[in-house]
C-alpha cells in the first residue's frame, strides 16, 4: 500500500501494518472512475472533479489518508485544467497577433493602392480634358471667285467655306504681323491642351562662383553660377538691401534654367535665382538640402514630367506658376502644397523666413 508521510511524498507499506478493513473488488476501482457531468457553477468544480465512488473506494482502500489523496488528485486535476486554459489562451494569442499582423499588411497595400488612384485620377483631370466637337466641312462649293482670280489659278479646285475662312483668318494675321503656333502632334492627336504645372520648370541646384554689383544698378547683382553643366552661368538678380554678397560666394542656391536668355542693364542672365521675400528689402535665397551638388534637379512627387526644354515668353508659364510657389509655415518651399526635393537628399528651404511668397 501505499501513503503519504509527513513531507507530503508517497511510500510504500505492507499491508499487515494497515488496519484491516472492507475489501474494495477491481471493477468497483475501476467503475469508480467514471467522470461525472460538468460543474454548473465555479464553486463546485471542486467537488465535481472525482465521482462520489472514486472518492469512497480511496477511503475504504486507506482509510487514515484516503482523503489527502483525494485532495491531492483535486489539486492536481485543478492546476492540469489551469494549464490547459492558459495554453489554450497563449496559442489563441499567438493566432490573434497573426492575424493582425496579416490585417497590417493588408490595410497598408490597400493603403497605396488607393493613393496611386487618387493621384493617376488627379493627373488625368489634370492632364485630360474633353475633345473638341469638331463639325465635318461642307462640301457643297460656294459662289465661284472672280473671273480674273480663276484665270491666274485656273487648276485650283474651287475653296470650300471653311478654307476660305482660315484663308481669310491667315490673311489678317500677316497684315497684324502675328504668327500662328504650330500645333504639337500630343494636342492633335489627343485634342488637349498642354498642361501648365510646376514640372515645366527646369529647376536645378547651382553653386555660386563669384557675386558683384552690377556697374549699372546697385540694387542689382551679378553671379557666375555653376549648375552642372561644361561652362558656368551668369546670372543677374536682385537681392535684398540687407544681404550681404560676401557670404552668397561658395552657397547653394536654387536656379531655374531653362528660361530664355535676356539683358538686363546690358549683361546677358542666362537664369533666375529662386529667392523668397517678404518685402523688396528682405529676402533669401532658398537653400538646397545638405548633400545636394550642382545639377541636382529639384522634382515634385505630385507632378511628373520632364521640363520645356525653353520656356517660351509668349506662353507666360513663370507668371502662370509664381503665385502658387510660397514658403510654408515650416520654412518649406512648396508648389500647391508639393514640397521642392532633391532625390534621396532632402527638401529645399528658406533660411529664417516662413509664410512668404518665391520670387
């Protein structure tokens, strides 16, 4: 037989040292561990581990330690179910932390997926608009021309109205002394107008080799700007009252380079420096990011698109794009709200000025 002793460990014993008492057959032992119904309340899971005849054949079995077993096989059973349910909770944890992990995912694909939408339908609304309804010629002949006409041209088949219109239209404009802008073969064959956003400009980072006043102006200065090309530029600009042209010599600047060539008080700037101000008399340079070198184009996430490779005097762009391009309450520059970047450098800024307009 065996017993518990004063540790709380079991040993054997003979059974001629055990008090005799009523025998217990093997399938009374054995029925007695039929499992009863589940507990209807907490308080008697306790009770409710062990049939009542498993419970009565440990007693008739060791009647002086009968009911220590049985507490030791309830606390056993109690802490075997504990552990079951608490590694039930750890693996239906690990399964959550899975599954949201996948939900993550899954959420910031649909995330980007939707911003790539957004900004193809903003470009398309930007970029597209709806063709011209384009009414077919007649091609009914109008009143033949005069006789003297048809006699120095006699092998010209008669005009329709719509060629003697344009005819009529080309005629004025040479007498006004205009020209008609050719059409590009993207506006015919699309029926759009060209678009006028911000990536029409050609703005890079330049580096100023040498600054001076200009010999007929003071409130003018002359740079010799190199922006990553074979031969420096010169450019003429007009800085703040209180700037100081020392320190200008050896900065980064932003230029745009792709404006056409002009004098001014007799020197030839090849291209504009990109200056913000709040007044005439106050104003800086906008400085390129750390790491920037000259030739770095300055890009715009919401609008693609390479640069005109000259922007013409008559299509007014600069003027067009120059209200929208300020400097943000952070010092940022930005067009519409796109900030000026540099690829894998950083964002072009303003020095101490915030809230002002580039110019």
């Amino acid at each position: 037989m065996s017993e518990l002793d004063n540790k709380g460990s079991w040993r054997w014993t003979r059974t001629a040292d055990r008090p005799s008492g009523p025998t217990v057959s093997a399938e009374e032992s054995l029925g007695a561990f039929c499992l009863r119904p589940a507990p209807t309340n907490d308080m008697d899971k306790t009770d409710a581990l062990f049939n009542p005849s498993l419970e009565a054949a440990l007693k008739k079995l060791d009647p002086e330690d009968g009911e220590q077993i049985v507490e030791y096989f309830k606390t056993h059973a109690l802490l075997t179910r504990e552990k079951a349910l608490l590694q039930a909770s750890v693996r239906d944890q690990k399964k959550l932390l899975v599954e949201n992990g996948k939900l993550k995912k899954d959420i910031e694909q649909l995330r980007v997926q939707l911003q790539d939408k957004q900004r193809r339908r903003t470009a398309k609304a930007l970029f597209s608009t709806p063709p011209p309804n384009i009414s077919p010629a007649p091609t009914t002949p109008v009143n033949q021309p005069p006789a003297g006409a048809t006699a120095a041209i006699p092998t010209n088949p008669p005009p329709t109205a719509s060629s003697s219109h344009d005819q009529r239209e080309r005629h004025s404009r040479r007498r006004r002394g205009e020209r008609k802008a050719r059409p590009t073969p993207d506006s015919l064959s699309l029926g759009v107008e060209p678009r006028v956003d911000v990536s029409r400009l050609d703005l890079r980072v330049g580096r100023i080799i040498s600054v001076r006043r200009h010999p007929l102006a003071e409130t003018l200065s002359v740079q010799e700007v190199d922006v990553g090309e074979n031969a420096n530029r010169v450019v003429v600009s007009k800085m703040g009252a209180e700037t100081d042209l020392e320190e200008l010599q050896g900065a980064l600047a932003v230029l745009l380079c792709n404006v056409k060539a002009c004098k001014v008080r007799g020197v030839v700037s090849m291209a504009r420096l990109l200056c913000c101000s709040t007044s005439d008399d106050v104003s800086e340079m906008l400085v390129p990011p750390t790491g920037s070198a000259p030739g770095d184009r300055v890009t715009f996430n919401n609008f693609p698109g390479d640069p005109d490779r000259e922007l013409q005097s008559k299509q007014r762009i600069w003027e067009l794009l120059q209200p929208d391009l300020q400097v943000d309450c952070r010092g940022v520059a930005n067009y519409k709200g796109c900030r000026f970047e540099v690829k894998g450098k950083g964002l072009c800024r303003a020095p101490s000025l915030t809230n002002c307009i580039i110019r």
